[in-house]
C-alpha cells in the first residue's frame, strides 16, 4: 500500500528522540515537498524505498531534504526516483555516518548537495 497523506512537510525531530531506525516504504509521501530530520541521537538507519516524494517539477520550489544532528545516524539508503524533483539535499552533523547509498535517479534533479560538519 502507498502512503500519501495530504500534507506536504514531514519533520521529524526531538519528539521523536529515541526512534533507533526510520523506514518509509516504496511510493509513499508523494505530496511532501519538505523532509527534515533533526535531533533524532538514537536514530541509526534511514530507509526509503522507490519513487518516494516524488513531487512534479512544477512543484520542485525550495523542495529540500535536511537530516541534521543524528549523532548516531550511520546509514541512508533512498532507493530509485525517490526525491527525484527535489532541489536539494543537506546532511549536517552526522559524525557517526558511514554509508550513503542513492539508488538510480534519487535526487535526479538535485542542484545543491550540502555535507556539513561540527566536527573540529
């Protein structure tokens, strides 16, 4: 089954603290055209499976995906056509991050890829 609720800001954060993996399905969330993670010191793995907020292009303004300040985060894997319109992708503060897998056409139409650290 697709999830598509009609909001289109998904923001998980503080509330959700001891959250250890997040794991969105294939086709879900088509209508959010912000996905921000922020907070989140137990999270571990980040998981979203095929054509995931796959928003038209026409829609694509300030569409941006943030994960910030996971210090446990160690795995993202978005899987194809996921984010394809978004405009841009930020990961910041995420000292524990290992691996980082985009599957075919993730972020297909991304103009800006920040990677940020607070490390010294």
């Amino acid at each position: 089954d697709h999830f598509n609720p009609d909001i289109s800001s998904l923001i998980l954060n503080y509330s959700l603290i001891s959250l250890k993996r997040i794991d969105i399905g294939d086709h879900c969330l088509n209508k959010v055209n912000r996905f921000e993670i922020d907070g989140l010191k137990e999270l571990e793995s980040l998981v979203i499976g095929n054509e995931s907020f796959y928003l038209k292009g026409d829609t694509r303004k300030g569409m941006k995906c943030l994960i910030m300040n996971c210090v446990q985060l160690s795995e993202i894997l978005i899987g194809k056509n996921s984010f394809y319109w978004y405009e841009s992708l930020e990961l910041k503060n995420l000292p524990s991050l290992i691996s980082i897998q985009l599957d075919g056409h993730a972020f297909g139409e991304c103009h800006r890829i920040v990677f940020e650290s607070m490390n010294d």
